[in-house]
C-alpha cells in the first residue's frame, strides 16, 4: 500500500489499472472488502482503493468522527491523486461517505455506486440502534470475536465468516479483530451524528446505482427504497441472493452490474 500523509492525516491506499478513475469506499468492520472485486474493477478503470482512518497503518479515527470528515479525507485522498473527477462508490458506511462527499464536493463526483448505504431516518433505524446496543456492551466487556460475529450476522444473516473466507483472504478475520474499536468507537457514532434526508438527497444530480440484495436486512431494504424515491436519477441494481454482504456474496455479480452502470455514464461522454 502506498501512504498518503498530510499533517494529522494518514491513508493507507492503493491505485491499480487505468481509465476512468474509480474511488471506492469501504464500509465499516473489514477494511479491504473491495479486494474480491479489484482484479475485474481495475481491468476497466483506474481504482482506487484506501483504509479509512482506524483501520490497518492509516491513521486513528477522528476526535469527533463525522461522515462529513470522511468525506474530506476521500476528497484530500483524491488532490494527493491529481484526480479532479471520479466515479465514486460506497458499500455501506462508504456508501454514507460518497453520498456526502457528492453533497460537499459535486464537481469532485461524476457518479455514484450506492451499495447499501444504511439511513437511520428509514422506519426501522430506531431498531437497529436497539439492537446493537447489546453487541456493543459484548465488546466492551472484552468479547470482541463475539461481537465482531455478532454484528456481522445482525446485518449479514447466518454463518458470515465461513462466507466471507470463500471471497476474502485469509487475514481479513484477524484485521477485522483489531479494527473493532473503529467499529463502536467512530463509525456507528458518526452515522448516528449523520443528517441526510430527502432535501439533500434531491440535490445529488449525478447518476447514481442504487444498489440493494435481495436478502438484506431491513434498514437497508427500507433505505434502499428512499434513495429509489429520492435521487433525482438513481438507477435500481439489485444483486439476487446477496445480504448486505453484497460483493463477498457475490464478487462477479456486483463487478459486473457496477460496470454496466459506469459504462454507461463514462467522464470522457
């Protein structure tokens, strides 16, 4: 990985292929949850690929993490790169952060990939933030691979590890281990902090794939449904028999279906 540092601010990130460049931001838990799709995505495009803070080498999260600050730091990520415009996708938290950096940087974003990104102003957000309560109190009482399975079955369905180490290699379980702190201490407090709805929504004009599994969980199902409604020129990808796990269900699925879409929506015309 190569390193990007200015002042406080450390990325670990890797650049792979050429074309049009593809930033992609990875949600919360593993950090290198792109890889599965990095030979066939870098095949047809310049991707970009980096840690956010709190995960591997890059560095600590935020005092006061926001998804405001992560939109910076892909953006700075981005100016480091020379980049000036990019298709930009997000799987989850990611998909949070691409969203928002549409909202602060338009004419950073020529297109969105939107996998799963999760509102907690959907009908059910109040009972997913019940729901991983407990799992926190399991971490902070010192189980971490109980509440690192646990969390990954709340939004990813039944037996996640075995699923995952058929994509992913085999060091992603133990960096996931270390990266958990990130999890409960940074990133569900700034979704929690994050205020999106449909004003902010309606002005994200870039064509954008929303994306959704056919067997994810409610919050994403419900969210999926108001960025269907909201975006003013969203395009519906759904990924069959994908939980919110989507690319380590189904690596070629989700390459292929986000290819289509950039395909069709290039920088160049």
């Amino acid at each position: 990985m190569d390193v990007l540092q200015v002042e406080d601010l450390r990325l670990e990130y890797q650049v792979r292929g050429s074309g049009e460049p593809l930033l992609m931001i990875h949600g919360a838990i593993i950090g290198d949850a792109f890889e599965c799709m990095a030979e066939k995505l870098s095949s047809a495009h310049q991707l970009i690929t980096y840690r956010r803070r709190g995960f591997a080498g890059s560095a600590p999260p935020a005092a006061q993490p926001s998804i405001q600050a992560h939109a910076a730091d892909a953006a700075a990520l981005l100016d480091h790169l020379g980049v000036d415009r990019a298709h930009v996708a997000g799987h989850s938290l990611g998909g949070a952060i691409a969203l928002q950096l549409a909202v602060d940087a338009p004419a950073r974003v020529h297109s969105l990939g939107l996998l799963e990104p999760g509102l907690l102003a959907a009908p059910s957000g109040a009972e997913f933030g019940a729901g991983v309560a407990p799992i926190g109190d399991m971490f902070q009482a010192g189980d971490r691979d109980g509440a690192l399975v646990a969390f990954m079955t709340a939004v990813g369905g039944e037996d996640p590890v075995p699923r995952i180490d058929k994509t992913l290699s085999g060091g992603w379980y133990q960096q996931a281990l270390d990266d958990l702190p990130t999890l409960f201490g940074a990133d569900l407090p700034a979704l929690g902090g994050w205020e999106f709805g449909e004003a902010q929504a309606r002005a994200i004009t870039q064509p954008a794939l929303v994306v959704v599994g056919t067997e994810t969980f409610p919050l994403c199902a419900e969210s999926h449904d108001l960025l269907k409604a909201w975006l003013p020129n969203g395009e519906v990808f759904e990924l069959d028999g994908a939980t919110h796990l989507l690319q380590m269900d189904d690596p070629d699925g989700m390459a292929d279906g986000l290819l289509a879409f950039l395909r069709h929506h290039r920088i160049a015309g």
